[in-house]
C-alpha cells in the first residue's frame, strides 16, 4: 500500500510538473504571439494595395480618392482582424497580465486614472509641442492629417483609428515591451525603452519628443494601477478626441468667427 501511494504521489507531482512547464511555455510565447501579429498588421496591407486600389479605380473614383478608400478600408481590414486574433491568443493564456508584484488597483480606480491620463496626455503633449517648436520643428503631424483625410473619406476607419489602433498598440508597447523588459531591468529602463520604440514605430521622427512623451506617460499609467486597461482608455480618447476636432475643425473655426464677430 506504501508503495502505491508513493506511486500515485510520483505520477501527480510529475502531472503537475508537466503542466507548470507548459503554462510557463505558453506565457513565454504569447507575448512573442502578440508581437508578430502586430507586426503583421503593419506589413500585410502591402499585399492587397494594387488589387484594392485597381477595385476602386474601377468604380470611377478619383484617384485621390481611391488612394483613400483603399488606405481606409485596409486600415480597418487588418486592424479588426488584428485585434480579434490578439483577443483570442490572450484569452488562451490567463497569466498574460499577470506580471506585477503587488495587489492591482481596482477597476474603478483603473478606469479614473485611465481619465486623469487622458489630461496628462494633453499637458504632456502640449508641452512637447513647445519644445519642438522653440527648437524649429513646425507644429502638425502628417501622420494624423493622412488618418483625418482618409476618415473623411471612409468613415469606419474612425473604429480602427480611436478602438482597435490604442488597444493592440498597449498590448504590444506596454505590455509585450514595457512589461517584459520591466521584469528583467527597471521602470526608467522599461519606461524609456517601451517609450523610444513607440514614438520609432509612428515613423514621424521629426515629432520623436512628441510620441516619446505620449510613451512616457501611458507606461507610468500601466506602472501605477497595473491595469492595462488604464493606459487603453487614456489612448482611446486621446485619438477619439484628436479625431474630433480634427474632423470637425471647419466647424470649430466658424464658431470662433462668429464669437468674434458678437464681440
């Protein structure tokens, strides 16, 4: 009888070894997963420009306008699909968050500071903007102005710029960067580095301070709830709020006219 219970007692720790190997496998890779499938959402379009663009040169558009809808509808091809399959390869590890010592804040107060980000994001952007522009960078960015005119012209790339874009961007800067190297280095480290590759990534490198400030302050949001919700919200109304005044800037600037003229 000894010798069985041992026995069972053997196969169990054996059973349990086995599967702590595999989740520690699939921890490890899921980030890797989350990485390439956002890479993959920036490389795929370039296989599906020429036939998309020839579909809407087809249809008697412009050409300034095909180039639009073609750059609009892929955007929110590969970005929904993007978000879906990343959805489902973090719902298949349940440890993928799990990387903070320390008890998490709570979803309320994940969701306020998630708001509160959002006003440090203006303030710190605002105060980059400055300092480009005392160094001689002009104000405005190309990238925001293709996204605003490619929205005019395809209104659902509006979803993939202020939902899925903020969502699989935390995911892989704040999370799959700033998070993995957190855990091996330090915050300032993890922070700068996370941020760096951020603002590398939009391509604008004359608004490198810029996107590098926006960084810095969504990694001290993850940092400070350990919630990746937070700096998701505070990036999600960022460009929703970016996207609103830049769509409706006409509109705005009327406005103004005629307060000036009541005046």
């Amino acid at each position: 009888m000894k010798i069985n219970v041992k026995a069972k007692a053997d196969t169990d720790r054996s059973g349990k070894q086995k599967f702590s190997v595999k989740a520690s496998r699939k921890g490890k890779k899921t980030p890797l997963y989350v990485l390439l499938i956002f890479i993959a959402v920036q490389l795929l379009p370039i296989l599906f420009i020429a036939p998309t663009l020839n579909y809407f040169r087809g249809q008697g558009l412009d050409e300034a306008t095909a180039l639009a809808s073609t750059s609009g509808w892929l955007i929110v091809f590969t970005m929904g699909v993007g978000f879906i399959v990343t959805m489902i390869v973090i719902l298949r590890d349940k440890r993928f968050f799990d990387i903070w010592k320390g008890k998490k804040s709570s979803l309320l107060a994940a969701v306020g500071w998630g708001v509160l980000g959002f006003l440090l994001l203006l303030i710190g952007q605002s105060i980059a903007a400055m300092i480009e522009m005392a160094i001689g960078i002009e104000a405005g960015s190309e990238n925001t102005m293709a996204l605003v005119n490619i929205a005019e012209v395809v209104p659902m790339a509006i979803l993939a710029v202020v939902l899925f874009g903020p969502i699989l961007e935390e995911l892989v800067f704040r999370r799959v960067v700033f998070g993995s190297l957190n855990q091996t280095t330090n915050f300032f480290v993890a922070t700068a580095v996370s941020a760096l590759v951020f603002a590398l990534v939009h391509m604008e490198f004359s608004h490198l301070l810029l996107y590098f400030t926006t960084g810095l302050v969504l990694a001290f949001l993850y940092q400070r709830t350990k919630r990746i919700i937070t700096p998701i919200i505070a990036h999600i109304m960022l460009n929703g709020y970016v996207m609103l005044i830049q769509l409706n800037m006409d509109k705005i600037e009327n406005f103004l006219k005629q307060l000036e003229n009541i005046q």
